[in-house]
C-alpha cells in the first residue's frame, strides 16, 4: 500500500473508531436513562378524552407504559389522585392557574393560598406556572413584574416543600426590550432556586432558540422537561395560537434530537420528563408512539 493510501485510509479507520468510542457511551447511557423508568405525560395531551372518562383514560396512559402523569391544574388534585393511585401512576407535578400570578385582580383568578393548600395536600414536589395570557405579556415590565411574583410564591413554595417552575410557550422569545426577550428577562430575574424552569423542547424550537443550547444555560435551574416533537421546515412562530395543528408530533416523528434532550437533561441535572402533545388526531396513540421510541433510544 502507497504511503499516502496508508495514512488516509488510517486516518479514516481512527477517526471512525473515535466516533464508535464516543458513540458507544451514550448508546449505553441513553439505554440506562434514568428518564425511561419515570417518564410522565402531561395530560393535557389527552384533554378531551379524560373529560369523557377519567379512568379509562388514565388506564390508557398506563397502558401505554407511562409511570406518572402531570396534572392540567392543581385544583384536578382531589379528583384524579385515588384514580391514579388504584392504577400505580404517581403524581409529582401540576399545572396552576397562571391569573393567580399575572392577574390576581381578576375575580375568576384563584388565590395563591388555595392553590398552595391543593399542592401540599396533594404532597406535590413541582407546581408549574405554565402561561400568560395576551394583554399581560407585551412588554419588559410585565416580564420582571411577573418574574417578581414568581420569585414571592416560589419562596412560599419552597417552604412547604415544593419547587416552583415556569413553563415556557413560544412568545417569550419575541422581543420586549431591544434585543432582550421576555425569556431573557425571566432567565436574568428569577431566582435560581425560588422558581426554575420546566423546559418545552417544542415551544423552544419553534421560538427560534435551540432547545439544547438552551438546556445548557439552564443548568441547574430546569428541574422537568416537556417532550414533544417539531414537523419539519416549520418557521419560527411566536404566536402559539398560530400553530397550525399539524406542526406537534410524536417523539421521533419530527426534528428535535430527543436522545440529546434526554442526555443534555440528565447532564444539567433535569429531575423529570414528560410527554405532551398539543394536538393529535388520535392522542392515545401518539402517547403510545412517544414512548415506544423514547424507550428504543440506546438500543
């Protein structure tokens, strides 16, 4: 063999067998992913089927090999919890009413106390604030107002034992103050430990921010993880509400490296995952699609 065959073909036989050294641990520890024995599924994927039949639905979300759900609101607590627990699916997380944090003056918004009392006596580990309406998120000082509340509930959160974080939707990357984004001003204003975050890989995507980038400048403040997957060539859109429908898949199905999210997770010290798809034709079966191939990765 001429020298120079030798060392191209050398370097090429090195250069593969570095990426099968660098391959094999993550094959073997997405295998191992801590994720795959705890993974849950936010509920509001399956909306309209549990408001036919709580049970059947959460037997069908157990079926599917799913070891805890995530609930819509904290209030569903008292209601759903002995459901769950005939069917061995454990509850560590709800959703609140985000009118308590952005508009306590509205008279349809529940006050903070009660939503506390719900979650301790649901022995909650994580109370997500999940949303802001349109008319309380346009600019910088309703960011940092609504940053502020967090940080004085969080603060009551952690003293009973919980952990509150703020789920994010696509309009927090649009920009309120110059280059700055409401997200900007929530990563620079909440405290680190009173409210953290529960990163939407989908909502991050698609607000035009690299979900795994931004795992990564969260570490440490990201205590859960949605998981829901992106269609391809879909744009940037900051406006949830003009989503078309066919844009949310099922993990796999779209065009966010889900193996990265779960690695990148476990490695910023991410406690729990959850599966949520916004819209499906058949959500029981985009559940069962999710976790079959979350499940397969490593393997």
């Amino acid at each position: 063999m001429k020298r120079r065959t030798f060392i191209r073909t050398s370097s090429g036989i090195a250069v593969a067998g570095l990426a099968a050294s660098l391959a094999r641990p993550l094959q073997a520890f997405l295998e191992d992913s801590k994720y795959k024995s705890t993974l849950g599924l936010q509920l509001w994927t399956v909306r309209n089927q549990m408001a036919e039949d709580q049970a059947k639905t959460l037997e069908a979300v157990r079926d599917a090999g799913y070891y805890q759900v995530e609930l819509m609101d904290v209030s569903d607590a008292k209601a759903l919890l002995p459901i769950c627990k005939d069917l061995g699916l454990k509850v560590t997380s709800a959703f609140m009413n985000w009118q308590a944090i952005c508009n306590p003056g509205n008279k349809d918004a529940p006050q903070l106390e009660s939503i506390l009392e719900d979650a301790s006596t649901a022995g909650l580990k994580h109370l997500v604030f999940g949303y802001i309406g349109k008319g309380h998120r346009e600019t910088a000082d309703q960011f940092k107002a609504h940053a502020e509340a967090c940080n004085q509930f969080g603060e009551l959160c952690n003293k009973a034992g919980m952990q509150l974080c703020y789920h994010n939707h696509s309009f927090e990357f649009a920009k309120v103050a110059g280059e700055k984004t409401g997200f900007d001003i929530f990563m620079k204003q909440f405290d680190h430990d009173k409210c953290k975050f529960e990163l939407d890989v989908f909502w991050a995507q698609i607000g035009g921010w690299d979900p795994i980038e931004t795992l990564k400048k969260l570490k440490g403040r990201v205590t859960q993880v949605h998981l829901k997957d992106l269609k391809k060539d879909t744009p940037i859109i900051l406006d949830e509400g003009k989503v078309p429908h066919e844009a949310f898949k099922e993990c796999g199905n779209g065009t966010i490296d889900m193996a990265k999210v779960l690695a990148t997770s476990e490695e910023i010290g991410v406690e729990q995952c959850h599966v949520e798809q916004d819209q499906s034709p058949n959500p029981i079966q985009s559940i069962g699609q999710s976790i079959k191939h979350l499940n397969g990765l490593g393997k």
